[in-house]
C-alpha cells in the first residue's frame, strides 16, 4: 500500500479498508443479504487499459505544464461517485481526457485558455476531483484538457484585522487549514470530501461543509472572488456587503467550470473554537424527532452539528438502537462557553420526547466514545466502504435534497416510498436511510443512503435507474435537485426543469459572453 491517491476509488491505497475491515464489512452485510455474491473484482491495471492516445499536440511553450501519462488522464477522467468508481473497476475507458495539464501561476491559466479557445479544444477545471455527479468527466467526442489547479496551493496574504485571508484555489482542504493555524485563524469549512477537495472546487460548486447551522455553504465565507474567463479575468471588490446591484461574486459560485476559471478567492475567516460540547439524543418517534429539530433550528441557537438519523440510519452507522431516531448535537465557540446553549436545545427535545446521552466536552478523552463520535469515525470511513461493497456488486449510493419544514412530510414519504419501490422491482430489495446533513430555520436538507444488492456488470444501470426515480420523486415534491453535490452532468436534466426559463436564458447568455468558443466544461449547467 502507498499514500498514492486511487485513480480507480475514493482517497489514498493506505487509507484503503485492511483485509480485517473488509472480511468484518461484509460479514455485516451477508447478515442482511445471505444470499447476494460478495466475489471481489479487484480495479485492473491502468497500464493494460485500451485508453487512446491523445488527440492534442500543445505549443512548447505549454509543453512542461503537461501530462500524457495514462494513469494521470485516468484518475482526472471521472470522479468520485459510486457510478465512476464501478466504471472504473470495469475497466471502461470510454471519455478519457487527452492530457492533464498543471499551471503554476494564473499567467498559466490564461495561456491554457487561449490555446484550448482557439483551437475548439475542451477544457474542464479539476480541483481534488471529488464530483459525485459527473462533473469533472469528458462526456463530449472532441478532445479535452483537464486543468488542474493543484499548483496553485497559497495561502497569499492574511488580513487579521478583517478576519480574511486571500488563497489560493488548487489548495487542499488540510494543506489550508495548516497553513491558516499560526494565525489561530480557521475557514471552517469541513465538507465530508475536506481531505480530497479543494477550495476552487467547493466555490465552483457551492459546496456545503460539515457545520449543520449557520455558515452552512462556501457562499457565506466568500469575501471576493478572482476568475480567468476566456473573455478576461473577472476580480470583485473586498467588502463585508454591498447593495451596488447583482453580486458578481454570485454568477461564479456554483458556475462549475462553466463560465470560467477561479484562481483565487478572498475567504471570511473565524478565531478557532476553543469551547464546544456534544450529546446525543435518542427517540421514541421519528415525528417528535423530526419536529425537536425544527424548534432547535428555529430558537436561533446555531448549533455547529444538529443531524438527525433516521432508525435505520442511526443502527448501521452509529450501532444505536433509536426506534424514533438519533439526534446528534453539538456547539463550540471561539470565544465563550456553549453550556447554556445546549441546556436550551435538551430543554427542548427533552419537550419532544428525547432521551439524552452523557455530554461530552470538546476536550473529552476519546476512551469516552458515545454514539455521535462512533458516527463520525463511521462518516469519514464511509466512501471507502462504499468502494470495498462496489467491488462486491453491492449498489451504495446517497442523493440529497432541500424543502422547506411544511413540505417535509410528504417529500419524505414520497421519496422513501420511490426509492424502496425502486430497490425492491431492480434490486430484489435494499435499505433506505435518511440523515439530515443540515437544518435551516425555514427547511431541512434530507440526505438519503441506498445500500441493495446488484449483479455485477449492471450494477451502474441498476443506480441509474434508482437515481431517476428518487430524483423525480424529489422534484414532483418540491425539493431541489441538490443541496451540496452540485448538478454536474448526471443532474442536468433535472436541474434544467427546476431553474427558472428566463434565468436560463441569462445563464446561457452569460455563457455566451464569457465563453463565446463554447471550450469550458461543455454540458455542465448550459449546453
């Protein structure tokens, strides 16, 4: 085993599940499903895959920027969603990059640009490449370049005065946060992928980070952003807040690739907490539990982590046995102690039925493990399982939504009843779970787990065939396409019906100007 990123599954080789996880893994599973075939299909060599040669010759002065290596183009080629990951095992290689290329500096950026717009040549901007909707993949005939921005790894210039900090946006998650700490100064921005993604990548997607209240989104840490278009480089002003019109930080956040290039951002910085506590509450009824954690949203409380875990939910993942339930909870400050805070919010799922666990303190010795530090171990563990299982043909995906509180009910019902149904006539039968990953005071972000067995070679149509039946099932409730995974390709159709004709057609417009050789990440967000 080597640190080396996977080009076929998520994360590192080290960081890959042992032989004893694995044999542990899917003993668990075979409890449930004793009859599924668990026969292991190891990812094949990249080496021996019929990957074509690229189609692209590049100036010289492009030339040492750039990468043919098959492996490289491989691992740059697809994401990181259950669909790409099989396909990957598989051994397809269809929609493979021409060539990597890596700039060093924003001058590079533009060069890449320049050459790829001239010559109609594709070019999709890759960050950690963590897309879990086909974001980051060549779906198209022509040849493309994918960019990545790794190079551009800086924290630039910190402003302690205004809490702010100018980075740049191939830096990893931990590589920003160790270069922040000297300044006891945090992004606190944690999204689950933190380890494999990048700060470009969480602003081109609008990503959402592991706090469940609050600044929940990149968009609420942005200060200004700094974008390389085919058409120029777009830079906003440093200001708290502004009334001069549309915001053009808005038209890049979320604009995945699609309208241009972000090179760097000025980000909202926080003191790092030094004050937080946890608990867990268990429930009776899962409506009770649902609406204690509406109430807590509303009180104005904020807490850093308020994720509730459906029966199911709560038992695979965090081994608790909550026949309503499992609500974790959690505050933390920089600057005072949350005791009162938390008493608040036990007040009130004490109110609603709740049964609440030992606190524990953000210092606590870790001996003291309780059900929300068991399901945090579990969530970090989580993408590598799903690739031990998707080798083992077993179908383990997630899609999530937003709705406001008074819709809840009957998307939840709706959607559980589409997903179970769609599991049950593809699959034989599975398990469906839910967790919110964040609340709001006006609506909750359900997040749902699939886990059915499949039959290798059609376990990706199987997915796809699920995935459009929640997926409708999300729309014809009046939930959103996605609340942090970003539409990519695999969520255009759905994502078309929901916005609004005439923003389509200024987002079109907007592409036309911006992007008038149609060269960046073509079929995301506008055709």
């Amino acid at each position: 085993m080597t640190n080396a990123r996977s080009w076929w599954g998520w994360g590192t080789d080290a960081a890959a599940l042992s032989t004893a996880e694995v044999d542990e893994l899917v003993a668990r599973v075979a409890t449930l499903l004793p009859r599924h075939d668990f026969t292991d299909h190891a990812p094949p060599p990249p080496d021996e895959l019929p990957v074509p040669a690229p189609r692209i010759r590049v100036p010289d002065s492009l030339a040492a920027m750039v990468s043919s290596a098959v492996t490289d183009r491989l691992s740059h080629s697809r994401g990181k969603a259950f669909r790409d990951v099989v396909r990957n095992l598989q051994g397809d290689t269809s929609y493979v990059v021409d060539l990597v290329a890596r700039p060093a500096t924003e001058q590079d950026v533009v060069d890449v640009l320049d050459f790829c717009a001239g010559q109609g040549i594709a070019v999709i901007p890759y960050g950690g490449g963590s897309s879990v909707v086909g974001g980051v993949e060549p779906r198209l005939a022509g040849p493309s370049i994918s960019l990545d921005l790794g190079r551009l790894d800086q924290v630039v210039e910190v402003d302690p005065v205004s809490r702010a900090a100018r980075i740049q946006a191939g830096v990893l998650g931990p590589a920003l946060e160790r270069q922040l700490r000297p300044t006891g100064l945090t992004l606190r921005h944690f999204p689950q992928s933190f380890e494999f993604s990048t700060l470009g990548g969480w602003l081109a997607t609008r990503a959402g980070g592991h706090f469940a209240t609050l600044y929940t989104h990149i968009d609420d840490l942005t200060e200004s952003l700094r974008v390389v278009t085919p058409a120029g480089v777009s830079e906003s002003r440093r200001l708290p807040a502004s009334g001069a019109g549309p915001a053009p930080d808005r038209l890049f956040l979320g604009s995945e690739g699609a309208l241009g290039v972000i090179t760097e951002a000025w980000m909202r910085l926080q003191a790092r907490p030094r004050y937080g506590e946890t608990v867990s509450v268990v429930f009776d009824e899962y409506a009770a539990a649902v609406a204690a954690t509406r109430s807590i949203s509303q009180a104005g409380l904020h807490p850093a982590n308020c994720r509730l875990l459906d029966p199911a939910e709560a038992f695979i993942q965090a081994g608790e046995d909550a026949a309503g339930g499992l609500l974790i909870l959690a505050f933390e400050s920089a600057d005072h102690p949350m005791d009162a805070w938390l008493d608040r919010a036990l007040e009130i799922t004490a109110d609603h039925g709740g049964h609440a666990g030992a606190r524990r303190a953000r210092d606590a010795d870790t001996e003291q493990r309780d059900a929300s530090a068991t399901w945090r171990s579990s969530f970090l563990r989580m993408p590598y399982q799903r690739d031990a299982l998707a080798r083992r043909s077993m179908i383990v995906e997630t899609f999530e939504t937003a709705c406001t509180w008074d819709r809840f009910d009957a998307l939840h019902a709706g959607v559980m009843t589409a997903a179970q149904d769609a599991i049950d006539r593809i699959c034989g039968g599975g398990v469906v779970t839910c967790r919110f990953t964040h609340v709001y005071a006006d609506g909750p972000a359900p997040y749902y787990s699939v886990y059915g067995p499949g039959r290798w070679g059609s376990t990706v149509a199987q997915w796809d065939e699920i995935k459009a039946a929640v997926s409708d099932a999300i729309a014809a409730h009046g939930g959103t396409t996605t609340h942090h995974h970003a539409v990519g390709r695999d969520h255009r159709p759905w994502y078309d019906a929901e916005r609004p004709d005439p923003f389509a057609a200024a987002l079109r417009a907007a592409k036309g100007a911006l992007d008038p050789a149609g060269v960046l990440n073509p079929g995301v967000l506008v055709d």
